[in-house]
C-alpha cells in the first residue's frame, strides 16, 4: 500500500496492525501511552505490568524510564478501524476517521453484547473496563491480535512535512498465545463473538 504522499504504508496481509511510515503519519496517527494524572486501576495492572516487562519495553525507540509515569492509567483500551470508514451523511456516502469512526463501531457493538443480556433476563454490563479485561484474560478470543507497528510518527503537520519522534510505544505479539496490551491499541480489536461468550459468563 501507498499513502496518497507516495510513501510505503506497512499493514498486517494476515492480521491487524496500525498503518505506519518509517518517514511520517499516513494521515493520522495512533495515540495511546500513560497518563501523567490517573493511577493505574487494579483491573488494569496485571496486563500493563506484562507489556513493560516485555520484549517491547527493550525496544531501542521505547520512552526512557522518567519519560512517562509507568505506574499510571495506560491508554488505549481497545481499538476499531479508524481510517475510511463509510458512513451516510445528508443522503449521501462519504468517509470519515478516527475515534469519530471507530468509537461507534466499538459502542454498537457494546450495544449488541447488552442487548444479548437483556434477552436472557441480565442486567447490561454497566462500567466496562474491568469487563474488557477479564474478557481478555479468560476469553481471549474476544479481541483480534495486533501484530506490530509503533506510534513514533505524528500526524503530516499544515506544510506537509512527515516527522517521526526518537521515542514511541511498540505494538506487541501475543503474551503466551494470548493478547497484551499495548498503549497503541489497548487489548486489540473486538471480536464480536469472543466478547458476546465473555459477556453471557460474567
């Protein structure tokens, strides 16, 4: 693949990965990384402790320790497609991106696991993230596997010009034949039937 710029694009043929540059954003970049206010929640610790202890942590473009706060709130939690996503808008089809686009997807989808609930005489799932953790843990089919990239690279700035910074997280392979976390993309991407087997066993 090739950005509109003309410069490579790296994209997972048979997996998930956030489309990268080593010269700069395709359009937009991916966020993620650790609060410099919020403590890290308990439900949080287990996986964010295996991301820092990884191979990923050793990666020679990974923060320096004191760079960021490694005991606080990491984010992402999760992640959906975010790039040229087809919506209708004013009778008419158009594209659109990031969490603009993939926080619905991913809500609709919370919509459906609350409506399967309801169905069988649950409550919905209220407060999530502990849930999105735990569905991680024990079910791990819940979400699809990232398989690399890093957020380094910021979004082209108004004159066109691709950057990339000396430091940035790194996506990570499976923990042990399960998903990680990672601040790029947080457990991964919802795996509707994963989640909905998580969702009626909680």
């Amino acid at each position: 693949l090739f950005a509109s710029s003309g410069l490579p694009v790296l994209c997972a043929a048979n997996g998930e990965a956030p489309c990268q540059s080593d010269r700069g954003s395709v359009g937009f970049t991916t966020g993620g990384g650790f609060s410099r206010r919020f403590a890290r929640e308990q439900w949080q610790e287990r996986a964010v402790s295996r991301y820092l202890s990884s191979a990923a942590a050793q990666s020679s473009f990974f923060p320096p320790s004191g760079w960021f706060n490694e005991t606080a709130r990491g984010f992402n939690d999760v992640a959906a497609l975010g790039s040229n996503v087809l919506i209708v808008r004013k009778g008419g089809l158009e594209a659109t991106g990031g969490t603009s686009a993939s926080g619905p997807i991913f809500a609709g989808m919370v919509t459906l696991l609350n409506d399967e609930r309801l169905g069988a005489g649950r409550p919905p799932l209220g407060f999530l993230n502990p849930f999105l953790y735990y569905a991680a843990e024990e079910f791990p089919s819940s979400f699809n596997l990232v398989l690399g990239g890093d957020n380094r690279c910021r979004e082209t700035g108004l004159n066109g010009e691709e950057e990339c910074c000396q430091y940035g997280f790194p996506a990570l392979s499976p923990y042990n034949g399960t998903n990680v976390w990672n601040p790029l993309v947080g457990l991964g991407t919802p795996n509707y039937a994963g989640l909905l087997l998580a969702a009626m066993n909680v």
